[in-house]
C-alpha cells in the first residue's frame, strides 16, 4: 500500500512574501526598518518601506515651508536607505521599494498594505506621550487586525 502526499498550500507556512514597514525618520521607526530588513532578507520577501507625509491643515501649515519639510524627510529616508542597501550588496540582497504617500500615518499605511497586499506590517513604537492616551498608529493598526503586525520599541 502505497501514500500519496497531496502538495497543499497552507496559508501562512511559506512566510511572508510582501513586508510593509513605515518610517517617518524617528529612531524607532529606524529600528522599524532595520528589523524588517532582516526579517525581508531572511524570507526572501519585498521590504515595502512606507512614508506617509502628513498633511496638514490650511491654518496649520503657514505655507510651503511644511511641505519642504516633509519632502526633504523622504528625500533623506530615500538616500539612508539607498546607503544602507550599497554598504550590504554583496553580503545581504533584500528587494526594496520605497513608497511615500500624503494623509495621516494610520490611513496611509493601511492603504499601502492592502495595495501591496502585504503579508505583514513592521512599526515602530510610538515615541509620543500623547498616544499612550489616545493610540498610537501600532495599536490602530494591530485593532485592524488585517495582517500581523511586528511593533519595534
């Protein structure tokens, strides 16, 4: 008597193959993308690192300074992580995209998971007083409960 092993797909055993992580400049959200690196490199999957520029409020902003601003934060997020991705070619390949999008971090970041069709989310802590009152984007996003998320102190 012979066994006959069906090849099934098992959701969830063959890793991720999309990772979203979203930096905004801040040391955790560094730490965010450093895990999540590794984490790419080890699954052989795309690293998506996410910028979401915040859009502010017309009695807010003051002007095109803000905008300036935020573009220059994407402008050094993009030459970080170029730098960081020569310093390592050769010793670790990871398939990267850099994706920055206008909004609030919570929405922007759920809006390029689902586009990406991401398998998994990577944040930072928030390094906010504030949010440990009202929530930070890491406890939104785990409540979506949409894809598992890896919260970075």
């Amino acid at each position: 008597m012979t066994e006959q092993h069906s090849a099934r797909f098992e959701r969830g055993t063959d890793g991720p193959k999309v990772i979203v992580v979203g930096v905004d400049g801040s040391d955790s959200s560094l730490r965010a993308a450093a895990y999540a690196g590794g984490l790419a490199r080890r699954q052989h999957a795309l690293l998506a690192v996410v910028y979401v520029q915040p859009v502010m409020t017309a009695g807010a902003a003051l002007g095109a300074p803000v905008a300036e601003t935020t573009d220059e934060i994407a402008e050094d997020l993009i030459a970080q992580i170029r730098d960081a991705t020569e310093r390592l070619k050769g010793i670790f390949e990871v398939r990267w995209e850099f994706h920055t999008l206008r909004g609030d971090p919570y929405n922007g970041l759920v809006r390029a998971a689902d586009d990406l069709k991401a398998d998994a989310v990577v944040v930072g802590a928030s390094e906010q007083a504030g949010h440990r009152i009202v929530g930070s984007v890491a406890v939104r996003l785990v409540k979506a409960g949409r894809w598992p998320v890896t919260v970075v102190p």
